[in-house]
C-alpha cells in the first residue's frame, strides 16, 4: 500500500511526542507545543517517520 503526500502530512506534520509520556500533541499552528497535555513537561519531539525499505 502506498502513501501519498495527504496521508503523510496528516500522521506526521504538526504532530509532537512527549518523550516522558508519549502522548502525542497536536500543533495547530505549525509551531511547537510549549508544554505536553497529558504530564506537562516541556520535553517534546517530532514525530518519527517510518523508514522506507
């Protein structure tokens, strides 16, 4: 199944992952999320993408 360029701005742009937690946080505004919804650090990164093989 391949992707195309919708379905991977949906599951990966805008999207953070709290590195103490791992919840995911969306960014509506493009910008990074100050704090995590769930636990409320401030440790946060993009989320991965998958490696094409």
């Amino acid at each position: 199944m391949a992707r195309f360029e919708e379905a991977d701005a949906r599951l990966f742009k805008n999207i953070w992952v709290c590195m103490r937690c791992n919840a995911k946080n969306r960014s509506g505004s493009g910008t990074k999320p100050r704090l995590c919804r769930k636990c409320g650090s401030k440790r946060l990164r993009l989320k991965h993408k998958t490696k094409k093989s």
